[in-house]
C-alpha cells in the first residue's frame, strides 16, 4: 500500500495567498447563540497560523442539512462573534458562496 504523506502549513509559503479552511462549526446552539464553542475552539490554531505567515483564511462550512434550500435557521451568521472573539481579529461573512457576496467578504 502507497503511503502518503501532505504537506502541513509549516511546510509551505503562505504569505500573501488565501487559504480555504474546511472546518466543522456544526455547533449546538439554544435561542440563537452558540451553547458549546468547542468546534469553534478547535479551528482557531489552524486559522491563527495562517494569519502569522501571512496568508487570508476563507473559512468554509456548513450548519445543518438544509438541501439546497436557504434555511435562516441554518445561517452561520451566529458563528462569526464567538469566532472572532477566540481570535482576536475581525471576521466577515458572506451569506452566500459565490457572485458578489462572496467576492465583498
């Protein structure tokens, strides 16, 4: 069997590139806040190194399991304070991922 091995971010110049960070924030939330950041917490080391070397970080995810459909409910938008909080900077959002809205993100 083939071993393989990747490459971690260490291993590559991030500087002045965006980087996509596909991370689970399917947070237990109640009345609209997040209950349990512990998700949240897990990406920020992975998030923080990129913002060191220089690199942007665009955070992929999903909440739920809406099936194509736009679910207020399911919106990430609850997700984007506990984040910046446990890293310190700014986050923006963007409601969708592509056109306009995305690219102003």
């Amino acid at each position: 069997m083939t071993q393989r091995s990747f490459k971690g971010l260490s291993d590559i110049d991030i500087a002045g590139k965006t980087i996509l960070v596909r991370a689970d924030l399917n947070v237990p939330m109640l009345n609209g806040q997040v209950s349990d950041d512990t998700r949240i917490r897990s990406v920020v080391p992975t998030i923080k190194t990129i913002l060191d070397q220089g690199g942007k970080v665009a955070v992929l995810s999903h909440f739920g399991r809406p099936k194509g459909k736009i679910v207020p409910a399911a919106s990430l938008a609850p997700i984007v304070a506990p984040l910046a909080k446990a890293l310190g900077v700014d986050v923006g959002f963007a409601s969708d991922c592509i056109g306009d809205i995305a690219k102003q993100a």
